[in-house]
C-alpha cells in the first residue's frame, strides 16, 4: 500500500454544492483529520509539504480549493462568508463529523467564518498569518503586498520568498530551502489559477477588513481552543493581528516566531509541527 | 544516591560580594544549568515544584535568594541594575561558566540586565509574566496588584490564588492545585522575608518603569534567543509587555496561554515545561 505525503497524493474531486471539488487528503487515518484553508491566490500546491508532512504523522491531512480555483470549477466569491459556506459544503460532502481546522491569511478568515458557524464540526482551530475583520493595516493589500504582489520576476514563485520570509540572511536561506519543498511535487501538479481570481479574492479581503458591529466581538462566539500563529514582522497581516485575535479569542494561545514574516510556519516547519501537534493532542 | 527535587533540596550558601547567598541546585547535572530569578517578595519556597521538577528532568536547576531575600544576607537594592550585579556575583561564585537564565516578573527585568551585561554568560533567555524597562502600565505596582497584595486575608499564601491566576472557575481550579504544590514543602523551608524586602523591591519596581534613553532601544542588545511567556490577561505585569519584549528583542519568540493571569507557567506548567523543554533544545 502506498503512503501519500503532500509530494505524491492523487487529486481526487467530489461534488456538493452545484460544484466539483479538487482536494487531496493522505496521512495517519486515526483520530481527528486536519483540514486546512489556503492563503490568496493559493491552489494545492502552496502549502509546505515539510509541514503537511509533519501533520501526516498523527492524522489525516485534508487540503481542496475553494470555489473557483484552480482546478475547482465555479465563480470565486467575493466575501469570505461565502467562502466559508463552500468550505463546510466541502467538508459536509466528505462525511467528516469532526474536524480540526487550519486557516492560512485569507484561509484563517474564513476558518473563523467556519469555527463559528459550525462549533459541532471544528474542535480546535488553528490560525496562522491571519487577522479578525476589521484588523489593523486590513482595508485591503498593505502596501508591502501591493509592492511584492506587483514586482515582476524572472522566476515567478520566488514572490513567496519576499511574502514569506523577511530579508534577513537567515530568513532568506530558509526561503531557498522552502522553495526547494515546495517545487519538490514535479508530476500532478495543480493547475494555474485563472486571472479572475486574484481581483475576486481581493475584493473578500476588502470586505474583510471592513468594519461590522462592536469590533472584535463576534470572536466572543469562537468557542473551541485557537492556537494563533505568526512571524514578528508580518508585512502581509501585520502581526499586531494576532494578538488581538488572541485578545479577544475567549480560549486562545498566541505563538509568535523571531525574525519572521507572513510564513513563520514555514520558516520553522519542524517547531510549527510541533507547536501544532502538542496543541491538538489534548 | 538521593535524587533531590524542588521539595527536598537542601538549601546551601556560597560567599560572593561580601554576600553569603542561600541557594539550591538539584536535577540532572549534564547540560548546562538553568538559573531562575524570582518575583517581587519571593524565596526560595516560590517556585512550582512541577515546574522546576520537569525542568530538573532535563539539566540541573538553580534557584536562589538576591541580596537581602529571606536566608540570603544584606541590605536589598533598590534598583534592578544593583540586583543583576548581585546575581552575576552569584553565579560566577558557583564556577559555571554558560548558563540558561529564567526571569519571573521582577526577575525577569533583572534577568534581561544579566544576559546584556553577560553576553558569554547567558546562552539562552526565558522571560516570564515581566516587562521591558518603562513598560506599559509599569510606573508602579498596578492598581490591580495593590489591590491584591492590599488585601488582608485569614490564609496568606492563598494571594497567590489572585496574583497568579484569573478569576475563572478553570484558573482557580488551577490555583488549588498550585497552592497544594506550594505548600508541598514541609520540612526546611527557606526562612520569611523581613519587613524591609517589599518597599525595597517596590522602589526598584518604579525605577524600572521610569523612560532612560531611547524607549526599548537596549533590547537590541540582548543578543540571546528568548523565549517570552505570558498569560493572556496579565494584571500585575500588563500582557502587551510581553509583546512589546517580542516585538524589540532581535531573536525573541512569544507564547501567550489563554484565559491566565501573571502565573500562566504555574496554570499550565506541563505545557509550559513542554516549550521551554523545547526552546532549550535547540
């Protein structure tokens, strides 16, 4: 029998919700799966297979497309509650009661959208780079996005390097290896994104950042344990986000990484793991 | 062989700086030590078994009484300058040349004067439930703290119930089994703190909360990796401290514990135990 890790396992599809699905899932099949929401203009490629691989030890690691990207067909949406609605569509299809829930940036929006729609379906969420609504710098792309996002490049997913990672030497040297990972799946790769995505997904984290009742208060109905997880000079969701989620987040633990950016977790995949592992293990 | 824990180690004295300094040391004597730093108004009794015995597990654990505190004699400063002297006097008198050093609250002020003076000294930092010099909040005792250590009460050691924990049935629940870890020591317990310590060390409180030079710009110096935890909801040492420390020092990770007071390591100590473990490991 094969084991899958994040290099080799099959993209398979399922539908719900009037549309078809690509996800992968592979791993440990006991306990609890991890299910995990993909950052901005992200497809199945860019997570870390380091850290899913990580995962994988202990449980079964789950990771799709959302509507409308890359190889999942239908029209991106504009709001992450939309975005949250496809998300346990997504998961409700599988047939999963019980998940543990991993958001990335724009995926840890929506994964707050999800936690607190569904307290049955998450038992512990896990937040990483990511902000409430209306964080501080969130009104859309922070100039340091809109400055990385819109350099042009020889060699196109070295952006990850300047998004993720902070400039110093050792920062930059853990990108490098980094993107050795994440080029390592050569065959089966996702397909590209369209170039609707992008200005759809930003038009989400727009509204996302815009105001909605008292602030802050609806972290109130997240009930689950949270592990909020950042870098301490994130340029993308500046970090101070973080620990207002964990301020407001009635039972959250905030861990925030030395001399990193929006990809701490992958600047550190083996303490993340960690880190991660000994969360979800109680 | 009698493997001493946290509960029965004898307490011993070394001569340094004209001080005879009371001290214990017990634990697994390969590695490099940790030396730890105690609270306003603390002795040698003030720390958790559970904490320094999980820590013991691993390497040797050194605990002892600053200028003037309980067993230890002489005239208590009233700066933490004077304090991180009296320590470092300490430390070089016991011969070890590279050690971990853990600071809790006021302790953690004076820790982070011993790592910048001792650069070859300190290898590595954990600063706990403590705050930068001039920190936020930090020009005194806290209204919260006076109200606490105001308080008369007919069982004294339950202050440490208000102190250490929050005011949540689950923090209190944690606080019984503090107190009956406390108290764990029966035989050949340090002696009390005079009358004298408390408006000492308050003195020394206020003087470390007052501005010198560029706010925060000495963290920069502070080379070590640190290790910054804090409970989310800090009321005799302001939680944003913690952040302000992670965000100033150049090789600093933060944990904060959710629904905790200033004594989040003693709400949590096996999780605490667990990162420390691992932040020393590395």
């Amino acid at each position: 029998m094969t084991i899958y890790t994040h290099t080799n396992a099959p993209t398979q599809f399922v539908d719900a919700a009037g549309i078809r699905f690509a996800f992968r899932r592979f791993g440990n099949q006991t306990g609890i799966p991890l299910v995990l929401l993909q950052h901005f203009t992200g497809n199945l490629d860019n997570w870390d297979p380091a850290v899913l691989d990580g995962f994988a030890n202990d449980r079964e690691v789950i990771i799709f497309n959302n509507r409308g990207i890359a190889s999942t067909n239908g029209v991106v949406p504009t709001t992450y509650a939309e975005m949250a609605k496809d998300a346990e569509a997504f998961i409700d299809a599988l047939g999963i009661k019980t998940i543990d829930l991993l958001g990335f940036s724009m995926g840890g929006g929506i994964a707050q959208l999800v936690a607190q729609a569904r307290p049955d379906l998450v038992r512990r969420l896990i937040l990483v780079g990511t902000a409430p609504r209306n964080g501080d710098g969130m009104q859309g792309l922070t100039p340091e996005a809109q400055a990385i996002f819109g350099k042009v490049r020889a060699v196109e997913d070295e952006v990850w390097m300047d998004v993720f990672f902070t400039q110093s030497e050792k920062s930059q040297a853990a990108a490098r290896k980094f993107l050795d990972r994440y080029r390592a799946r050569t065959v089966n790769r996702d397909v590209n994104i369209s170039d609707v995505v992008a200005p759809a997904q930003m038009a989400a984290i727009g509204e996302w950042g815009q105001p909605k009742g008292e602030r802050f208060a609806y972290l109130k109905d997240i009930k689950q344990p949270v592990l909020v997880v950042n870098g301490s000079t994130d340029v993308i969701v500046p970090t101070i986000n973080s620990y207002h989620l964990q301020q407001h987040l009635p039972d959250a633990q905030l861990i925030l990484y030395p001399d990193a950016n929006h990809g701490s977790h992958y600047q550190y995949p083996e303490l993340f793991v960690d880190h991660v592992t000994r969360f979800l293990r109680t």
